[in-house]
C-alpha cells in the first residue's frame, strides 16, 4: 500500500478547504429591501429584522441590506424595480399594481373593519393569498401580508367633525380608482400623488391634507405641516412583502425556506409595534400642537351613505366573488369575538 507523503496530504486538505471556501462564498447573495418609510415607523424596526433573520435562517447564505425612507425611489419605482429584478424586496402598498390586479383595490374600499383583530384575520387568510396569486405574473413573489394601520383625515385648514367639513379640501390620496371615487363622493378634491412628494406639496400649501394611518404621519412629521386631525378608521391600509420573482426563482430551496421565515416573523413584529405605538401616538399628536377630533357614529353613517355607490361599483368590478369571500372572512372574524 503506497503511502502519502505528508506534504502532498496537506496540499490536498489545503485544496479541498479552498474549494469548500470557493463554494461557500459563491452561495452567498446578496439582496436589498427598501420601503417609504422613516427609520423611527414600526416598519423600518420590522425590515431591520428581516434582513438579520434572513441571514440567520439561511446560515448566513442570504445578505440583505435595508434601504428607508424612500432611498430607493417612491412606492411604484420599487414596485418596478422589483419585478424587473433591479430591487430584490420591496414592503409597502401593492396600490401601484390596482389597475392590473384588480383585486388590490379590495382594501381601498371603506368601512370594512371594526378592529385590528377582523383585519389580522383576513391578513393570514385565503382571499389574500389569492391576492399573491394574481401579482405573480407581474413579476412578484409575495411573502407576507403585515399591517399598517386604519386610516384617518388630517388637515391644515379645519376641524372636520362632520362629512359637510369634508367639502372642497385639497386632499392627497392614494393613485387608485377606488380611494379617488371614495374622497370625490364626500366633496373632497382628490389628488393623486407619490407620498414621498407629500410633505413639501403640504408645506407649501399645495394641498390641504391627506389621509393616512396615525403612526405614519408620525413618523413622516405631519404635525409640523398639518394641525387638524379626524379620527375615522375608514379604511385599513395592510402593506405587502415581495420579492422578485427573478431573484426568487435563483435562490434554492433552503434559501427560500430561510427567507419565508424571516418575511412571517418580521411581518408578525411589525403587527405587534403598530399595536402598541397606537396606544400613545394621539398623546404625542396633541403634544405637538395638533387637534385630534372624534367622527360621531352619526356623521360616520352619513359618510358611508355617499360612499355605498362607490363600493357598489367597484365591488362588481373588483369581482364580487372575490369581495364577498373577503367580507364572509371578517364576518367569521368579527362572530368570533
């Protein structure tokens, strides 16, 4: 039996070890995540600790690097970044994607919710994963579904207390079909605009308001442009995580495992940091100068009244299979109590 001379045995154990560390290195990938929001909001906590746990459940394979406020672009560059394949992660509204996955829309409709607990239900439930279905094509893997908070009207002009304190504001609204028709039947002017161009189009009194949840305009400073706020919880605004599907369909399978994992538990963190910033946010609001102002359940009936046309339309157009799978969810939801 011919023996190895002990240097060539090291030699080859050296190669090996270097091929190995060849091969280690090219399974690490790296990847960006980016958002509109600052880095004080629930959210940015929530992608700090997806990115730490995606390299944590991928045993280090998956780098992910966090990109706030809007570094990235606003809502709908990211969006296309991403399903291009330029941008790996996105978290933030599907809004942009309304016009081609009509679905969407399901959540710009108004008066849906009662409480967080209905919108978590439908947040883990089927009709959302129908909604990842249909974005696939477009180029999206969705993740996870995480909240963002209900919506409520802030303004520099008024105390609206009233639907008739609505008529002839200068709001900002989301780009979408459903939000435009909601504020135009109320007597609002809607004005579609990126959110990252908000806040100067307020401060230069290009536009009156907009409306948002409360946390976000926290973060984003709205005290210092806007003095008027009305509680109305009108619609509940959720934001999805995706990834490209390009990127996606690169990773292997225990990476994406990895991946998932990380995308449920941030989604689940940023859930529980909204839930508890809530409780102190007016405080905070008041504090700073501005009016906070309850919607008597009255005038928030006569609100749904001019609005019902408007979710009458849309839910047929949306699909009312669809919308009526997602209210029979949070009706379940709301039986459970």
């Amino acid at each position: 039996m011919t023996k190895t001379h002990p240097t060539r045995f090291a030699f080859i154990a050296a190669l090996a070890a270097a091929l190995l560390g060849s091969t280690a290195a090219m399974a690490e990938v790296k990847a960006k995540i980016g958002h509109a929001m600052p880095d004080t909001h629930p959210q940015a906590t929530a992608v700090a600790k997806f990115a730490e746990l995606a390299g944590t459940y991928t045993n280090g394979n998956v780098k992910i690097q966090a990109f706030h406020s809007a570094m990235l672009g606003s809502d709908e560059k990211q969006l296309q970044a991403t399903q291009a394949g330029t941008q790996e992660f996105y978290i933030g509204t599907l809004a942009p994607l309304s016009t081609r996955v009509k679905e969407v829309q399901v959540w710009d409709l108004p008066f849906l919710f009662q409480n967080e607990k209905e919108v978590y239900a439908v947040l883990d439930g089927a009709s959302v994963k129908k909604i990842f279905e249909k974005i696939e094509p477009s180029g999206l893997v969705g993740l996870t579904w995480t909240g963002m908070g209900f919506s409520n009207l802030s303004n520099s002009r008024r105390a609206v207390k009233t639907a008739e304190d609505v008529n002839g504001l200068k709001l900002r609204v989301m780009a979408n079909p459903v939000a435009l028709d909601t504020w135009k039947s109320i007597g609002a002017n809607a004005v579609p605009m990126a959110f990252s161009e908000v806040f100067t189009a307020l401060e230069v009194k290009a536009l009156d308001g907009q409306e948002n949840p409360l946390q976000h305009m926290w973060a984003n400073k709205m005290q210092e442009v806007q003095k008027h706020i009305s509680i109305t919880n009108h619609v509940y605004t959720p934001v999805a995580l995706v990834a490209s599907k390009k990127f996606w369909d690169s990773l292997s399978a225990a990476d994406k495992a990895g991946v998932q994992k990380a995308a449920t538990e941030a989604g689940l963190l940023q859930r529980k940091l909204l839930d508890e910033g809530d409780r102190d946010v007016i405080t905070k609001f008041k504090a700073a100068g501005v009016s906070v102002d309850e919607v008597s359940a009255d005038d928030l009936r006569k609100v749904q009244a001019k609005v019902q046309p408007v979710v009458d339309k849309f839910k047929g157009q949306i699909g009312e299979e669809f919308v009526n799978g997602f209210v029979a969810e949070i009706e379940k939801a709301r039986a459970a109590k």
